[in-house]
C-alpha cells in the first residue's frame, strides 16, 4: 500500500487548483445511453456493501458487477454467494481485490461506477481516489468519522462537479416515498413553523466485543481493529455516526439543512465493559435559531426496548415517522394525514436511492450531494463531540478544528494503541 498517494490531508484546500477536469465520464449520452453496459465496482464487501450491490443491479437492466475489493478475502467470496444476479456478475478471480490497498486496484479495473461501503474511517480517501479516477460514486453512510474527514468530503464534492462525476449518497430515509411525502409537508410549510423535534434511535449493537475479547498473538493491531471495526471510533466514528446518524440526518432534513447554533449532550458506556473505545448511548440537545431545539436519543442495548422514530412537532400539527408517516392535529390524536402507498411505486428506500442513480446517469444528469452530506455527517460529529467532552460546543468551534482520529497510512501489521474511552471533563475537542 502507497496510501501517500491517496492523503485525505494534504488534499484539503488544493484539489480544485491542482486536478484536470475531464468531461463526462464513461457514460454514453443520447439513444445510445440505455444501452451500454455500466461496469460496477464494489469496496466493501460486507453487509451492506452486499446491499448496495443487489440494489445497484437491480436498478438498470444494463449493469454488471465488475470487481470487487475489501480488507478480507472471506467477505467478497461471501458477497458473491448473496448476489444472484444471472448474466449480471462478472468477477472472476483477477478483478478480486484484497487489503487495505484494494480500492486502488478496483479504480483501475475498467469500472465506471463505484461503491463505496468499508468501515466509514476510509470513506474520504475512497471518495477522493474514485473522484480523482473519474467514477461515479454510491457513497454510503456517513462520509467521514472526524472533521479533517469532512472538510477533505467537502473538497472532493468540489471536485466531483469540476470533473462532472456523481455522488450517491446513503441517507436511505431520504428516499423512503412516506417519509418523503411527510417531510415534504413540513419543508414546504404546511404545517407552519417547527416548534421542536424529538428523534430517536434505539438499536442493538452489530458486531459486538464481548468482555474478554483480546487480539490474537501475532496479528497488528490495525488489521484485528479494522476486522472488529464497529468497536473502534476511529474507524466506524461510534454508534451516533455508524447507525444512529440516520436520525440525526432526518433532523438536519427536516431543518431545512440549516447550520445549527450548537448542541449539548452526554452519553457514555453502561452495558458493554469490552476493551474498544466507543460509547452505547447519547441524548444530544441541537440548538437551531429562531428558538427551535431538537433532541436526538440513541442507543445500544441488546433485548431491550426498541424504536426509530421521528416527532417533528409543529405549529399545526405533529409528523410522526417513519414506520408508517403520519400527520397528527395539535391536540397529538387526531389523524390528519397519513401515507398511502401507490400501486406499483417501488417502497424499498435502498432500491428507490439507486433506481433514481441510474437513471439520472442515463440521462447524463449529474447527482452530487456532497454538501449536505458532509453538514449532515458534521452533525452527528458535532453532537458526539458534545458529549465526549461535556461542554455545549458551538457549530462553528467545530468547523474550526482539526481533529484527525488516524492517519491514512496504517498497514495491517501496524501498532495502533486502542484510545482511551472519552471522559467528560477530561476529553478535549481537538
């Protein structure tokens, strides 16, 4: 691995001055559009990857799966055990790529459209690299784990409108049609001015430690971290940017993707007792102007009480989503709405995202949600931040920072100390 030549850090504040701009990239447009082959890369080839991957075949007749790379041989052969696309799959053995270098090699293999789902702390070298390569790019969630991330996704969105490549992105409830059709309510005013938003997000832990769990003898730190990376901030950013971020998007939605005042908050670790570094819980109070604050709760407990839902009240009445959207009347009973699927509008918000991908790239319109993906991935930043140092920080003492979690040139063999579990008082925004 040469990860200097991919350094999320040194593109900050160069990429629109130093990079050519090329035309569109690889797509043909006019009558010939629809018939070309689109060759798809996958990086990250774990559960969602997997999705994302079924989701993209299944949204163009003419697209086929190309290669694929991840950290671990074992997750591409399962990937590809899943994906039962006849005619559609087309990764012998010399476009399977494996190690922390693998994106590379699926760049360079012919594809024009690429995925991005490893562990989310690689997400802005990924999107960087496949901007840089002229790919068009499914982005999943969330973008980047600390700030030097976000500010290098922001460059790279720059970038990508130079270059004329798309962005996809994974914020899934954004195309969910009833949750689209509620906020849409609320984002066009019918229900007058937001009051207050009450989000939550309370989930299991996926891929758990468990107390006692230690690195075998003989392998890196980076490469048991990255194979247990749920449990490890500095590649998964915790449970409030892996999961829960999907919430903390809908605030920022539903807000109008405004910038917040600041945001207060606490959390901490009461069930797991296992040695990586993330918290199971936090309760995050955004400050927004005009008075309105949002509150977000998630957390991470096995067996117990389970939901996500959004409360977004306001003045002429109360949205309450997403299982099944409504609109309930200020007295919070009556019904005043509620969503209705229409017959044969596809409801599948994984699929509905890249239907809607490819067929803007076979129109050669160009998608990129580079801004509000990164405001939103700040959010959540923002909110953690928050509670890891128990101080009510402003949203542009965040943007001031320069918080870097890890560099870009970890190996698998490498020594890399598990940081201390942020303590309240003690952790400092850095």
């Amino acid at each position: 691995m040469n990860p200097s030549d991919y350094n999320r850090r040194q593109f900050l504040g160069v990429a629109g001055a130093t990079l050519a701009v090329t035309g569109f990239p690889a797509i043909v447009r006019g009558q010939e559009a629809t018939k070309q082959v689109l060759k798809i890369g996958l990086i990250g080839c774990g559960g969602r990857g997997t999705g994302a991957a079924s989701q993209a075949l299944s949204a163009d007749p003419n697209v086929k799966l190309w290669a694929m790379g991840d950290a671990f041989a074992p997750a591409i052969t399962n990937s590809l055990n899943q994906l039962k696309f006849p005619g559609k799959v087309d990764v012998p053995e010399e476009r399977r790529f494996v190690g922390l270098d693998a994106f590379k090699s699926v760049l360079e293999s012919g594809v024009d459209v690429v995925i991005l789902a490893t562990p989310p702390g690689f997400r802005p070298q990924h999107l960087r690299a496949a901007v840089e390569a002229g790919k068009h790019i499914f982005c999943e969630k969330p973008m980047a784990i600390d700030v030097a991330g976000v500010k290098s996704v922001l460059e790279s969105a720059k970038l990508a409108k130079q270059k004329n490549v798309a962005i996809q992105h994974g914020f899934c409830w954004r195309y969910a049609p009833g949750v689209r059709e509620a906020y849409g309510k609320i984002t066009a005013g019918e229900l007058g001015r937001i009051v207050s938003i009450y989000g939550t997000y309370f989930g299991t832990p996926p891929k758990p430690l468990q107390p006692g769990m230690k690195k075998p003898d003989g392998m890196g730190d980076v490469e048991w971290q990255v194979a247990w990376w749920n449990n490890f901030e500095w590649l998964s950013g915790g449970p409030i940017l892996e999961q829960a971020i999907h919430t903390v998007d809908k605030i920022a939605w539903a807000m109008g993707d405004v910038a917040p005042i600041a945001a207060v908050a606490n959390g901490g670790r009461a069930m797991r007792s296992d040695i990586g570094n993330v918290y199971d819980h936090y309760n995050v109070t955004f400050e927004y102007p005009n008075g309105v604050v949002c509150h977000f709760g998630e957390r991470q407990y096995p067996g117990l009480f389970g939901e996500v839902v959004d409360r977004v009240y306001c003045e002429k009445g109360t949205v309450i989503c997403p299982s099944q959207p409504m609109v309930l009347g200020t007295d919070g009973k009556k019904r005043e709405w509620m969503y209705r699927p229409q017959p044969g509008v596809e409801q599948n918000m994984y699929q509905v995202c890249h239907n809607e991908f490819f067929a803007a790239l076979r129109k050669g319109e160009i998608i990129n949600t580079g801004e509000y993906m990164a405001n939103s991935t700040m959010l959540a930043i923002l909110g953690r931040e928050a509670a890891h140092t128990g101080e009510r920080i402003t949203w542009d003492e965040i943007w001031k920072t320069d918080q870097d979690k890890a560099p870009d040139t970890l190996k698998f063999p490498d020594a890399f100390p598990i940081a201390p579990v942020p303590v309240p008082g003690v952790y400092k925004l850095a």
